[in-house]
C-alpha cells in the first residue's frame, strides 16, 4: 500500500462543531441581520442628533426674531421717533395741523 492509504483521518468532529457546520448559512444569515440592525440603529441616532441640532437653531432664529421684533416696536414709539429725529433736526410739530383749502375745488 502507499502512504497516502496508511494515514489514518485523526480529525474527528465534536458533534457541536458538527451541528455549526450544518447551520453554517444560517449563522451567516444572522450575521447579516446583526450588521444590518447595527447599520440601521447608528443611522437613527444620527438622524436624531441632526433634529435636535436643527431644533436648536429653529429656537434661536426664533427668538433672534422675537428680539428684532421687540426692538422695531419700542423704536416706533411716539417718544423714540421724537428723539431719533431731533437728532437728525426735525423737530416735532407742536401745533394741530391745519387745512390747505384750493379755490375751485367743492369737496
């Protein structure tokens, strides 16, 4: 005989190795969903800190609004206007305004 027919097979499966084996796709298939699951909970997340830093800057532009909003009323009082153009010159006008009546005209 030669030497290839005297050797004798000294690897023996354990049956749970054996078991793996069989289910071999399976396992591969449960991997897949592992990295898909993992893939998709990293996707969320990072979505969800996208929303918060754009809720952020929704908040911010809003009260930089509110803000502008306040400013424009309290310059547009009467007090604030008499004050802004005495700076320019114009003085308030002191007397009731009065009339201009155009001969030739009936209304």
């Amino acid at each position: 005989m030669t030497n290839k027919s005297k050797k004798i097979n000294r690897f023996i499966r354990s049956p749970w190795a054996e078991w793996i084996y069989v289910n071999l796709p399976f396992v591969f298939y449960l991997v897949l969903l592992s990295v898909v699951y993992i893939f998709n909970t990293h996707a969320v997340e990072r979505s969800l800190r996208e929303i918060a830093d754009l809720k952020k800057e929704v908040n911010e532009y809003r009260y930089q609004s509110m803000n502008l909003n306040q400013e424009l009323m309290y310059e547009s009082t009467q007090s604030q206007l008499t004050k802004n153009l005495q700076e320019s010159g114009i003085k308030p006008l002191n007397k009731l305004p009065h009339k201009i009546k155009v001969e030739g005209e009936n209304k």
